[in-house]
C-alpha cells in the first residue's frame, strides 16, 4: 500500500503546483482589473492553496497506515482535487 500513498501525494504535490498557478493568473487578473469579482477569486485562490497544503499534509501522517479503508478513499479525494483544479484553471486561462 506504501506505492499507493507516494501516488496520492504526488497527485497532491502536482495539485500544489496547480493551486500556485491559479493563484499567479488571479493575481495578474487583480492587478489588471480591479473589482470584487476578482477580489473573490484571489481568495479562491489563497482557499485551494491551503486546502493542497492541508491535504498533502494529511496524506503525508496516513501514510503510516496501510489500510485500504484509508488509501482508497485518499486516492480518490487526490484526483478529484486534480481534476476540479485543472479546470478551474482551464476556465481562468480561458
């Protein structure tokens, strides 16, 4: 299961990187233009950095266990974090 768990962290480590972007665009975005709409989207921003770091942080102390009751579900929450970013960010570049 050890396998497993560096994947979910890789994931997670990829999803970083893409929470960081995300954030930099806004951030040019807010720079660019100044409203509450992108005001809110920064903070979108900042919200999905943290919940990456929570993640990765939280994968990295389950990773002790082996049980498939944890790693699965782990897993799973890794790639749909993956995906929702990817598209959020596919939206923002757009």
């Amino acid at each position: 299961m050890f396998h497993v768990w560096i994947i979910n962290i890789g994931i997670v480590i990829i999803s970083l990187f893409i929470a960081i972007l995300l954030s930099y665009e806004l951030i040019s975005t807010r720079s660019a233009v100044k409203s509450k709409l992108t005001s809110m989207l920064l903070g979108l921003g900042v919200i999905l950095i943290l919940q990456e770091l929570l993640l990765l942080g939280s994968f990295m102390m389950w990773s002790s266990d082996s049980d498939p009751m944890y790693v699965y579900p782990s897993l799973g929450i890794a790639v749909l974090s993956l995906l929702g970013l990817l598209i959020i960010y596919l939206i923002v570049k757009l």
